[in-house]
C-alpha cells in the first residue's frame, strides 16, 4: 500500500510516499500487569521521495484489552516495547493510540480533562512504532518484545 504525504505539487522532492511491506508473525498475544496486548499485525513502512528512501519504520497495530479492575493509564505503555533487528540492534519502540475519537477505545486527556486511560474492561487500539536503521535496505525485524515477552518475527 502507498500513501503520500508533502508540500503539494510546488517541489516534488519534498513529497513524501509511504509503502507498507508486510511482515508474518504468529498470532500473538502478550499478558501485562492486568492487560492483554493482543498483536493484529506487524510491517515496515518505507518513506522515500523521489530522491530515493529515506527512512525505515517498524510498526504493530493491536489491541490492549484491560483486565484489571481499575482504568490502566496510556503513559503505563511506555518504555516496554523493543524491536530487534537482524543485525542484532535492540530498537526503542514507542506505543500510540490509534482509531479516531470515540473508536480508539481509550479516553484521551483532551475530551476528558484526566490522563488518557482505558477504563475496566475497555478494549483500545494501539500503535507501536520504531526508526530502524538503513536507506536502501533496512535492518528488517527479527523481534517484537514487549515487556520480558519476545516473539520472532519472518
């Protein structure tokens, strides 16, 4: 899939397309301090111009199903995502929330005036993304950790 994003149609070098490339990793699903991360799907995304590539991104999309009794605030995500490259590097990942307002899931800081959390039971749409080295080719998945977890990514 190709997306496009840039300055419009004034300098063309300055347009940036986004091609998705598919990764495979077996249904996965992580357990965290009363929550689920259930993985729905892992790719690179590579963000070039007409110069050629530019950047490389590993992303995940899942779910966080809370378990707990009590709301599990975003910011608890945060620093527990790694992607490990073939080479061996160890990537900081960074979680998101992702859907648009009322079908994320999570009740953002900007409608309720609290923290963004996911109330008991709730279930909210997550996004996880690291840079990864490499211009031409990128230093392609090997792992997603999350936590202490790890699963092997083809």
């Amino acid at each position: 899939m190709t997306k496009g994003s840039g300055k419009g149609p004034g300098d063309i070098r300055l347009k940036v397309d986004k091609v998705e490339h598919p990764l495979t990793l077996p249904p996965t699903s992580f357990r965290g301090e009363g929550y689920d991360l259930v993985v729905e799907r892992i790719f690179l995304v590579e963000e070039r111009t007409v110069l050629g590539p530019e950047r490389w991104r590993a992303m995940m999309h899942g779910v966080v199903v809370n378990t707990r009794g009590e709301k599990i605030l975003y910011e608890e995500l945060s620093g527990r995502f790694t992607v490990v490259g073939q080479s061996g590097k160890i990537y900081t990942a960074y979680p998101g929330t992702r859907g648009s307002r009322g079908k994320t899931g999570w009740l953002l800081q900007e409608h309720t005036k609290e923290p963004t959390h996911l109330p008991p039971g709730a279930r909210g749409l997550i996004e996880v993304w690291a840079g990864i080295d490499g211009k031409e080719k990128p230093d392609a998945p090997a792992a997603f950790t999350f936590v202490d977890q790890r699963v092997e990514v083809r």
